[in-house]
C-alpha cells in the first residue's frame, strides 16, 4: 500500500510517527509525508522521523482569510499531488485540503479529529472524509464516523510508547513534585483568538510564594519579559518534555492538548483555555481536569489541588483507565488506515 500522510500541525507528528514506523516496518508501506510548515513543524519531523520523506505544501497564515486561502491553495496543490504519486489512501489529523481533494480524486481518506467544536475546522470537512475516526466521548456519530475509546495523546503517551524519565529533571535543576508546568498558548489559532495572553504572569507570583519552582512552556515568546522573573522559560524543542510534565506537582495550560497531555502522564491540570470540548468530558468527570470560573478561580484550584492530593488521585486514575478502559490510540490508526489497503488480487489460473 502507497500511504500519504499530511501534518498540518506540530502535534501531528506525534500523533502518527508510531503508526508510520509500525505501518513500513510491519505491514511493508511505503509512506510519504506532505507538511503545511507551521511553527517547529518541520524540524520536529526532521528529528522524530528522519528516514521518511516530506515535501512542503502551502504556507500557514494567521488570519481567517489567508487561512482560507491556505486550504485552497493546498487543495489544489494536493489535487496534482496525490495523482502524480499514486498513492492509495490519504491520513491526516484534521481534513481540511485533503478531504475535497481525496473527494475529487476519488481516492480514500482516513481523517482523525477530537475537536468538532472548533466549527471552522470540522464541519468543512466532515461530508467529504471517507472515514472520520473519532474518541468515544464525542457525541457524534453517521456513517463516515468511527470511534474508539480514549484520546489523541495516546498515540504517543500510551505506556507501550511513553515512559516517565527521571533524568529530564537534571537539566532544570528540578524535584518530582517540587515545580508546577504551565503552558501559554498565543492566539495564532483561530480556535484561541479569544485568550488575553499573558494572564498568567499575574499568578505566577503568587505561585511562586508557595514555595514551587515554575517551569514555562511560551508559544509566544514576545511575552518572554512578564514571565521570566517567576519561570524557568523551556526552548523549543525540549528534549523530554512529557517527563516534565509527569513529574510535575499539577499543570497549568491554556492549550488544551497540552491539558490532556499532562493527565495522561498522570499529572493534574488547571485548564485556562476556555473552551468547552466533549473531549475532555472524561477527564473531568474521573476529577484530574479542572477549569475555572467565576466562583473558582485558579488560586482557589490551586489550593483544592494541592489540599486534597490530587497528584496522588491522577495517577492512581491513569493507571487503572488505562488499563481497563481506553485504547492504544496508535493501534487504532494503524487499523482503520489498513482497512483501506488494497486487496490482493487472487493468481490466474493456470
């Protein structure tokens, strides 16, 4: 089977780099990769997959109309694309682009998504993906929808992929449990246009005064001068970074990715980004995923997070769903792309 897998986003590379390796190496694919350049994407693909090739399509913008454009314009890219090398099926994580041109082509394409609130982003793509594989606690479903249990992160935090490094801390002069992780997303994506950035810097001090060292993932790093004097600010691409987040007391993050990142280590979360996702249902639900409001703010979480051990509770949690509920997220890729392999035709007779 020829596969062409299209990342759009740095977390994409995540997402599929196991089900690459496993699908070539295991199931004989020969896998190419189209990139949107965005942010430390290429670099991180360059570092995580270095034996596969990429080529560059279409170049990321901010606004809503380059990122119309954008879509078309790699739409059309892809249109010539896919034909030339003919490939079998198209994956990618998000179907903009991709789905209308699988679509035109008449060619199939397996299309991963957790975030149907994000309008923009789902809805232009759902009718035309042959296949939408989505998590469980999506209430969504039709005939071009398959779901399974559990979340994206998993492709990669899964324990038969991840596991905690203690020598991640060496390099920040850090102790389990003795730091908290925040992330600060910009508002470069449209589904967080809506966030003042910077607001954290405000409690961080008084973070700080709880005796806990900070350790700062920046997206925008124009901000880099608010928070400096209460946080270690990490640089890009950090080595192990899911060990940090695992070996953190709790989490702080605007980014819900990130959010979901750091309960799947085992790691509590603030969650300041927001926004309502179905996806995260669960999480809040088993009690490791908290978002404030009006009557708790984040110093109130903070505090009942802290008070009530919720580090201890989140990982006793993880444990136990992940062995009895959710699934290995790369084992799911890797099925629902080779239900589209082409099938072998039988010999003549002779």
């Amino acid at each position: 089977m020829k596969l062409l897998v299209d990342l759009n986003h740095p977390v994409d590379v995540n997402f599929f780099k196991n089900a690459i390796r496993r699908l070539a190496n295991e199931h004989n694919c020969d896998i190419e990769i189209t990139v949107q350049p965005r942010g430390k994407l290429v670099p991180i693909l360059q570092q995580e997959l270095p034996d596969f090739p990429f080529t560059s399509i279409g170049i990321h913008r901010k606004s809503l109309a380059g990122k119309i454009y954008g879509a078309g314009y790699r739409c059309l890219r892809l249109l010539s694309y896919i034909p030339r090398k003919k490939f079998d099926v198209v994956a990618s994580f998000g179907g903009i682009g991709v789905s209308h041109a699988t679509y035109i082509l008449r060619k199939p394409s397996v299309v991963f998504d957790d975030d149907i609130e994000y309008k923009l982003g789902f809805y232009p793509y759902k009718p035309f993906a042959t296949r939408i594989v989505l998590p469980a606690q999506i209430p969504l479903h039709g005939r071009n929808i398959v779901n399974y249990r559990g979340f994206k992160e998993l492709a990669y935090l899964h324990p038969n992929y991840f596991q905690p490094d203690p020598s991640a801390l060496h390099e920040y002069k850090l102790k389990a449990g003795g730091y908290i992780f925040i992330r600060e997303v910009s508002k470069i994506s449209m589904n967080y246009a809506h966030l003042e950035t910077g607001q954290l810097a405000g409690d961080c001090h008084q973070l700080r005064s709880l005796g806990l060292d900070i350790v700062l993932s920046l997206e925008d790093k124009s901000l880099t001068d608010r928070f400096a004097p209460y946080c270690t600010i990490l640089q890009e691409p950090v080595r192990d970074i899911y060990s940090l987040m695992h070996f953190a007391l709790f989490t702080i993050s605007s980014g819900d990715t990130m959010a979901r990142e750091s309960c799947l280590t085992g790691t509590p979360v603030i969650y300041t980004g927001g926004r309502y996702m179905s996806v995260n249902t669960d999480l809040v639900k088993k009690g490791i995923f908290f978002e404030p409001d009006a009557e708790n703010p984040v110093m109130t979480l903070v505090s009942r997070v802290i008070g009530q051990n919720i580090k201890e509770k989140t990982q006793e949690i993880v444990h136990r769903a992940l062995q009895h509920e959710w699934d290995d997220t790369t084992e799911v890729i890797v099925n629902n792309i080779l239900d589209f392999a082409p099938k072998a035709r039988p010999s003549a007779a002779l």
